[in-house]
C-alpha cells in the first residue's frame, strides 16, 4: 500500500493538480472581458503590470495594504497558517526524502522543532478560522458545510502527519491517512476555492492591471476612460 500511494498515487495526484491548476490558469486568462479588460490591458501593458506587480507585492506582506491593517489579528492568523500550509509540506524532511527517491531532487529541510512549531500553527490557525465563521454572523451568513469541509481537507494532512512523525498509536495507520489526505488535497486544489493559490496572484494582478490604467492610473495620458 505505501509503495503504491507514494509511487502511482502520487503521480497521479501531482498530474492533477499541475494540469488541473494550469487549465484554471488559461481559463481565467481567457474569460476576462473583451470590451472592458484585454482592450485595455493589450495596448497599455507597461501601465497595466506595473500597476499589477504593485498590487500583488504589498498584499503579499502583512499590513501591506490597508485591509490587512484594519484588522491586525485575522491578518497575523491569515499569514501564520498560509505560510505554514506552503513551507512545512514543501520543506519537511521526509517529504523530501520521498521526491530524492523517487525522482531524485530535493529541497532545504526544515528542523523537526521548526516543522512541529508550523504544524500546530497550522491546525490552531484552523481552528480559529472555523470558529470566526460561527462566531461573526457577516462571515457565518455566507458560510456552508463546502467551507467547513475545505478546512478539513486543509488541516487533516497536518493532523495526520502530526501524529505519524510523533509515532502515535497506530502509527501505521496514521502514516497512510497522512499520505492520503495529502494527495486528496492536492487533487481537489484546482476544483474547489483552494485553486486560490494560484488564482490569488491573478486576481491581484487583474486589480492591479485595472486601478494601473483605468481607474487613474493613466489620468492625463489620453485614455479614453
């Protein structure tokens, strides 16, 4: 089971993800309006990525921008279990044990105290996540069980991988649920809101396009608008 999980399985999850993420990429490329987005963004590029490349550095720090300063305590918990959810997985000692085997590259591990520390910021980050969209109605209103389900999947690799690398009771079952959470996460990230880690940067981008040539930012250089 676990050479098949760690070798077909994780092939398979990997293929998912980078195809299914590429083709939200070129679709959301490809939906942006004609009229009011790419006649603009093709013959004032320079204005358009420089505007865009702005957005995106400054929302990419914590009190960046001024709604990451309006409240300081959800952007700390939103940059504490981000950066945790990218660093741990991608600089775990055993993770990368995993890619030197099995397609011979690696990267710089993390310590086994550094990656315990960004594991439980991210499961406590979770947990605070879920109880703000039960605790504040503005964020509960627009709340449903899809919300809930997608910390579950975010946080259960985490859990799982937690108790695997303290060999917890059961430490074989553990390991298995760990890998299997992780290669489900990977394969729903292009089909569900976690697609934002990539979209994120377009989504920024396209506001930083808009408010670099639309909405003032060609004020005095013939724009039409």
């Amino acid at each position: 089971m676990y050479e098949f999980l760690t070798g077909p399985l994780l092939w398979f999850s990997f293929a998912v993800f980078f195809i299914g993420v590429t083709v939200r990429v070129v679709r959301y490329i490809r939906g942006l309006n004609w009229q009011m987005d790419r006649v603009a963004y093709r013959p004032h590029f320079a204005y358009g990525m420089k505007g865009a490349l702005r957005s995106v550095f400054f929302w990419l720090f914590p009190f960046g921008t001024r709604s990451w300063r309006v409240k300081p305590g959800m952007t700390i918990l939103f940059f504490c279990f981000h950066i945790g959810l990218l660093v741990t997985p991608a600089f775990l000692l055993a993770h990368n044990i995993i890619l030197k085997s099995r397609w011979g590259i690696s990267l710089p591990t993390l310590s086994g105290a550094t990656a315990d520390i960004l594991t439980i910021i991210v499961i406590v980050s979770v947990l605070f996540l879920a109880l703000r969209r039960i605790a504040y109605s503005e964020v509960r209103i627009v709340t449903t069980a899809y919300d809930y389900l997608l910390l579950a999947i975010a946080v259960a690799p985490f859990i799982t991988g937690f108790l695997a690398s303290h060999q917890a009771s059961g430490y074989p079952f553990w390991l298995l649920a760990h890998i299997i959470t992780g290669e489900i996460m990977l394969i729903v990230i292009p089909f569900t809101k976690l697609s934002h880690v990539v979209l994120f940067f377009l989504v920024r981008g396209q506001l930083g396009m808009d408010y670099g040539i639309k909405r003032g930012g060609m004020r005095g250089k013939s724009l039409a608008w």
